[in-house]
C-alpha cells in the first residue's frame, strides 16, 4: 500500500481551476452559435475532455499520485479516444 | 453466532449460522456461494426454455408454442444466460472464492462493496425476471435490444433494459474491487510475475468490467429516454440513427464475450499443471495475452455489424483487427497443449472437462474466423451458424470453464469429495449432447437456415431433429453432473486439503478453508507452479 503524503491544494488554486471551468463551459455554449457543421461534435468533445483533464488533475489529485496511477488513467482516456475515432471513421466513410 | 461443530473444525461454513449471517455476510467465500446459487439456479432456468425451443423446433410448423411465445422465450433466454450467467459467472462466483486466497489475502479490498455488488446483481436478475411477467407483455427484441424495434415495441422493454442495467453497475464494482484488490493485497513476495495466472485472467476481465460495461450501461439509459422522453438518438423518424445503437452496443458487448471467456481460460490454465504435475508451460506469454485479448477486444466490435450498413472502409478494418485477437488465443491454446506433453497426466473430472473446452473453444474460435471474414459472413450471417458458433465459444468454452472450475475447486469449497465416475459420465453425457445439439446447426447455417425462426422448411427436419435429441441427451448430463455436486455436498467423502496435489495457495490451507483464509499472511518466495516431482527436473 502506498504511504505518500497528503497534498492539501490552496483555495487559491481551487478558485483558479474552478474560475477555468466555468469559462470552459461558457465557452462550450457559445461555441454553438459559430456554426461549426460537422465539427460541432468533436468541439464539444475537446472542450469536455479539457474540462474533465482539469478536474481529474487538481480536484480528484492525478497530479499528486504515483506515476502508475496516471499512466492507467491515461491509457482509459487513450481508449476511449481510439473508440469514438473509429466508430466516427465509420461515419465519415457512409 | 460461532456454532463449532463437533465433527467439523471451524471454517467459512460453519464459523456462524443462520440465514442472515449469510445474506449479511462480507466474507468473499460466502458471497461466492451467494452468487453460485443464484447462477446456478437461473442457468438452469434458461436451460429449461432452450430445451422447449429445441422441442418445439423437432418438427416444422407449430409444435408446443406460438411464435410470440418462441419470441419471447429466446429473449428470455438470451437475457439470463448473457446478463445473470455468463458475464458474472465465472468472475463473480470463482473470483469470488479464489482469488483472495491464490494471492495470498484474507478479503477483497473492499468487502462491504462486494455485497453490495451481490445485491445489485440479485435486484437486476429479479428485475429482469419481473420485466417478462409484468403486464402480459414479454420483451420480445432479443437480448440485444436493437433500435428501432426496442425503441417502439409496446413489450416490457424499460423493465428489461432497466434490469441490463443494473446487472452492469455490479460487474462494474465487482471489476473495480478486483483490481484494487489485485494491485494493493497480494502477499508479500508475490510479485506480478509470481501471481497465478487464474489471478491474471481475472485482472485482464477486471479492467474490460470497469471500462466497457458503462458503455453498454448508457447506451441503454438512451434507449430508455428514446422510448420515454422521445429524444432522438437511434430512432430515425426522431432523427436518430440506429447504426449509432449497434456501435455503442457491441462496444461493450464484444469485450463482454472476453468477460466469458478470459476467466474460463484462467480456470484451464490452473488445471492442466496441476493434473500434469508440471509447471505451467509459457506462464508470461499466458500472462501477457490475458492483456493482449482485453486490449485487442477493445476494438473488433465492428464485425457484428458487418451486414448493418456500416462503411466498406470500417467493415475491412474490423475484419483485420478480428483476426488479430486468433493471435493471442492461440497462445494459449499451444501452451496448454504443452503443459500437458510430458506430463504425468491424470485424467480426472475438471481434467476431462478443460480439454473439452480446448476441443470445444477451437471449433468455436475457427468458425469465428469464418465469421470475421467480411465475404462469408455476409453467407451466413444470421442463421444457425453463429447460433452454433456463439454456443460454442459462450457454452463449450465459458460453460465448459465453469465446469472445470467447479469440479477443480468443489473439495475447497465444500470439504467433501464428489463420485468420480459419476462425474465422468455426466462429462461423457454432456460432451456428446452438446455436439449433437449446436454442430448440426453449422450445417444447417450454411444451408441457410435463419436464427430465431419458430418455424422452417422441410428440408432443414433431420438437422432440426438431431439437435433436438441433442438437447435433451444434453440436459440429461447437466442433470447427472448436478445431482453428483448435489449429494455430495453433504454426504460426500471428507476431503483433504489438497486432494489434486496443487501448488497455488488455496492448496496450502484447509478444506474449507477458514473464516479468514490464513492465520498469517504467507511470504512468497518462489513462482506459483514449482511443483516438487521427478517430472519438473
């Protein structure tokens, strides 16, 4: 079992992240009205992974643990990356 | 609550009694043998409804049922089996036993969440139960609950899917518990490498749990807010796309055919050593391909849509990488087959029954190529021959795995020993009713019977017949090979701690073994497979 120190985050810092977040989701709402076409979807897909990258690393501590525990959370983004490119391949080449 | 027997040293089983001490309990053994009665008893449920298919089909036209109720009972069937047995099946119920013992610990990490994963599980099954008798209205989409027909049929397919979807969040959490377990409570000295390999297999299911199934969970809560909030995702006349729906449906659900089926291969690989009494033969390329087959799962989900109006550009894709995951099978497969060269081979019951599952996974593992190939699937997709084939690979290697496991480890479980011979024919019966029942359907797939068909032409009776009389040689062998556990359970022999001469850990302590496994935690000092005979020097 790992033993590493505890990390407490400042409130500074968790009112950055949260100050980040929420522009990322005004952002994603007014992305809407630029028209994008058929991008629309991947826009909104990067702005939530962005988001969900900045939660995982400050408010659920990815950034403090071990180097095996973000290589495996890592590697669960990387899946589910390969997943919706290839089930979107399909769309693109119907 | 601590009733010792006289007869009987305290262990898991007796250490307290009383039905709430089982139904509370958050000892792991315990929990197993929750989930193995439960299968246990819905499997043979869904056996009974496949053996009234089989009858009604003996001749054509209407036999014993109409074809709403043929429709409702391979549903029915398809659901239970899939859902309630064979995803959790082996995980649930062996994992559950065996893995915090083979790794040297006395619980999974988190035990209360294991129950609490039971309880979901049983909550799911009752569901789903409920959703074929509530209102008169049987689902009646198959298990697959493909749209547009789930989204508009007026059966109780809320209830069902709502069911599906509970059943996955405990897989979730059972997955989750393994792998913490896995990664934090191995013993000391046990290094991955030194770790069994039914451990490995369990580790590679594990993370396909965790990481598929919330695909397929999701994927129904849509088709449930199509059907019930009218939002457009796979319906067309809502501006959906059904396509969409198999995508997200066979993501999950291909990978679930390796929560069948890894586990299985974790069991054989445990049984071969020990019934040769010689190290496992290639224990890292075993090891590794666990992880090879989760990985390359991942991403052949495509060829069961190669018929549904995908791309030309996906469908080679998909048959490509299909192919691929015949790589890390037939690792296996060669290195089981060299375990046993030179082995002082000992053909007992779960001996008898992993070979069965090479003889019966490798047919089904080559017709499977058949159908990854683009040009013979369009041949044969949706008639008898993938019935066949998926029965061959799900019963004859999942089914036949749970067999092997449960005739492997039935002495730690139990204390006792069961009637060898009757084992041994009850395996006779079932092998040979097995092939009578699902090979002729290869045949009569190429000919071009359809699947889910109550009725068919004449020509198709012979086939049609001789898997009937399949079917019920078969169930007379799951009979005989049940009645044999059964009895036995009770009034078998008393066995010792390691009748089979094992070497992994659940060999070094009693039968049953004890309430928390081992008095002190062992310290490993060497790989899992030393066996100490004049056949491993």
């Amino acid at each position: 079992m790992d033993n590493h120190d505890s990390h407490i985050t400042s409130y500074a810092l968790n009112f950055k992240v949260l100050l980040v977040l929420l522009i990322l989701t005004l952002t994603s709402i007014l992305v809407i009205k630029f028209h994008l076409g058929a991008f629309t979807v991947a826009m909104a897909l990067l702005l939530a992974s962005i988001k969900c990258t900045i939660v995982l690393t400050y408010f659920m501590h990815l950034k403090f643990e071990s180097l095996i525990l973000r290589l495996m959370v890592g590697g669960i983004f990387l899946l589910f990356a390969i997943i919706i490119v290839i089930t979107f391949i399909d769309y693109y080449f119907r | 609550m601590n009733n010792q027997t006289s007869t009987a040293p305290l262990n898991y089983l007796n250490h307290q009694t009383g039905l709430w001490s089982w139904l509370s309990s958050s000892d792991h053994k315990r929990i197993g043998l929750l989930y193995f009665y439960c299968i246990v008893t819905f499997f043979l449920s869904a056996a009974v409804l496949g053996l009234l298919m089989k009858i009604e089909k003996v001749a054509p036209g209407q036999t014993i049922m109409t074809a709403q109720t043929y429709n409702a009972m391979f549903t029915l069937h398809g659901i239970i089996m899939i859902f309630i047995v064979v995803i959790p099946g082996l995980a649930a119920v062996f994992g559950n036993l065996m893995l915090p013992i083979m790794i040297g610990a006395k619980d999974v990490a988190f035990p209360k969440l294991n129950l609490f994963s039971f309880y979901l599980f049983f909550g799911g099954a009752c569901l789903a139960l409920y959703s074929q008798f509530a209102n008169g209205h049987a689902p009646d989409t198959g298990w697959t609950f493909y749209v547009p027909y789930s989204a508009e049929a007026s059966s109780n397919v809320v209830l069902a899917l709502t069911a599906a979807f509970t059943l996955g969040f405990a897989s979730i959490l059972t997955g989750l518990n393994f792998i913490v377990t896995i990664h934090t409570m191995r013993a000391p000295g046990m290094t991955w490498f030194r770790m069994p390999l039914f451990p490995w297999s369990l580790y590679a299911t594990a993370w396909i749990q965790l990481l598929a199934t919330p695909v397929v969970g999701i994927t129904l809560l849509m088709v449930i807010a199509e059907r019930t909030l009218h939002v457009g995702f796979f319906d067309p006349k809502l501006g959906g796309d059904p396509v969409l729906y198999q995508h997200l449906f066979w993501i999950y659900s291909h990978p679930a055919v390796y929560v069948m089926i890894l586990p299985a291969m974790g069991v054989v690989t445990e049984i071969f050593p020990t019934f040769s009494q010689k190290p496992v033969f290639g224990y890292v390329p075993i090891a590794l391909s666990s992880l090879a087959i989760a990985l390359v799962g991942y991403f052949v989900w495509g060829h069961h849509m190669f018929t549904s109006g995908m791309s030309y550009e996906s469908r080679w894709f998909f048959s490509l990488l299909t192919f691929l995951v015949a790589i890390p099978s037939a690792i296996k497969v060669f290195n089981w087959l060299s375990t046993m060269y030179g082995g002082s081979v000992d053909l007992q019951p779960p001996l008898l029954y992993a070979i069965s599952f090479i003889f019966l996974f490798t047919i089904g593992g080559f017709t499977g190529l058949t159908l990854g190939a683009v040009a013979t699937d369009i041949q044969v997709h949706n008639t008898d021959f993938v019935v066949a084939h998926f029965h061959y690979i799900i019963f004859g290697g999942m089914g036949f795995g749970f067999f092997a496991a449960i005739h492997y480890w039935f002495p730690k479980i139990y204390g006792r020993l069961y009637h060898i011979r009757w084992a041994n024919i009850g395996w006779g019966i079932l092998f040979t009713g097995f092939n009578l029942l699902y090979f002729p359907m290869f045949i009569m797939g190429i000919q071009g019977m359809p699947r889910r068909y109550y009725d068919y032409d004449p020509k198709f009776q012979l086939g049609q017949t001789i898997s009937t009389i399949g079917a019920v040689i078969l169930f007379i062998g799951l009979i005989t090979m049940i009645s044999n556990l059964i009895y036995h359970a009770k009034k078998g022999a008393l066995a010792p701690a390691n009748p089979w001469h094992g070497v992994t850990l659940e060999w070094q302590i009693p039968s049953p073994p004890p309430h928390e496994n081992f008095d002190e935690i062992p310290v490993i000092t060497k790989g899992p497979y030393v066996f100490d005979n004049p056949y491993t020097k």
